[in-house]
C-alpha cells in the first residue's frame, strides 16, 4: 500500500488507475501534519481515514514551535510611556485569526492589543487612538489592506505608525504592492510569532531611539 504505481490485485480486475491516487494523498495529509489509516475486509472492501489538525492548533503550534527555537531578544517589549506598554492594532476579519493573535498577545503583560474587522473601522481607530503599530491583513471586506494602508500613510495623523502587512500571498508582486502602498514590514500567514516580535521590537528600539 501506498506505493506509487502499485496497485494491489490490479491483475485481476479491469478497473482502471496508474496507482498514485494513495501515494499523493498520503502526502498531502502528511504534509498538513495529519495522517492516515485504513481497515480492510476481504470480499466487502476498504475504509480509508484521514485526521487532520484543527486550523487554529496548528497554527498555534506553529508559532509556540518558533518561539522555542528562535534565540530570545533580552530586552522587554515596552515603550517609553507612562505605564510602559505597547499598543498594537490588528486589523482582520477571520474570527479565527482574532482569537488566535489575542491568546498570543496576552504572553505579553505590556502589549495592549485592539481590533478591527474593517479597513475603514482600523482607520478610525488609528486615527482616535494611534497605536504603536499596526498589523494589516490584506484581504479585508470592503476596502483591502492595502488600500488602507495607503489612506493611513497619506494622512498626516497617522503617517507616522508603522504598518506591518499580513498575506499568505509571499509573491514578490505582493510584497511590491504593499511597500508601495507605504507598509514598513510584512508578515507571512500562517504567521510566525519571533517575525512579529521582531517587528515590535524594531519599532520600540526606533522610538527609544
């Protein structure tokens, strides 16, 4: 069993296939983290199974995994400010993506994070109350990321926060795209924790600074 171009019997039924229907299934489920399983009976058939991981675990895995192995930045991850913490607002719309980014956030006792559903909520709020930093998915209902990426760094108000842009679309005409709608950073989905705190810590050093 799943080997390629091996079928099992095929000699002896007129079923067509090439045998690497398996092989290439058993790659992809292996290559999500999952894996798979079959019971045979003769003369009535087989049950394949397949298990996956839930999205959201694997990516929080994901990210733990990272943190694990990334070499640790000695220093905390404040601002100079009056109660020394770091406002972040994350703009998305997947519930998913949200509940995820709060549990990480919340390993971090300084950084007060915000969201917004919308690009146009994300700029009002920007607007009400600049954050230190913005994370901007790019694929928003209504107005995309990039979109108002480009409202946030052409209005004097809120030029000044740095955006950092959230994709699974790594392309190189992405990444263009959003430096030339003025993002100062972007972050691959599914995200990896070090890379945001990485950002962070640029932004508090360049404000230190």
């Amino acid at each position: 069993m799943f080997q390629p171009f091996n079928r099992l019997g095929a000699e002896a039924t007129a079923i067509e296939g090439t045998g690497i229907g398996l092989v290439v299934t058993k790659s992809l489920v292996e290559s999500m983290g999952g894996n798979i399983s079959f019971s045979s009976i003769e003369g009535e058939g087989t049950t394949f199974a397949i298990q996956l991981a839930c999205a959201c675990d694997r990516q929080l895995m994901a990210m733990n995994q990272a943190a694990e192995t990334e070499p640790k930045t000695p220093a905390p991850l404040t601002r100079a400010g009056p109660d020394n913490s770091f406002a972040m607002l994350y703009v998305e719309d997947n519930p998913t993506n949200i509940s995820l980014m709060q549990d990480v956030m919340e390993q971090f006792d300084n950084i007060v994070l915000s969201v917004a559903k919308t690009a146009e909520t994300g700029i009002l709020l920007a607007m009400q109350n600049p954050p230190d930093l913005i994370v901007m998915d790019i694929n928003l209902p209504g107005a995309s990321g990039l979109e108002a990426t480009r409202i946030l760094k052409t209005t004097q108000d809120t030029a000044h926060i740095p955006v950092a842009i959230l994709s699974a679309n790594v392309l190189a005409d992405v990444k263009r795209q959003a430096k030339q709608a003025g993002a100062d950073y972007f972050l691959a989905k599914p995200l990896v924790l070090s890379d945001l705190e990485h950002i962070i810590h640029h932004v508090t050093e360049s404000r230190h600074g």
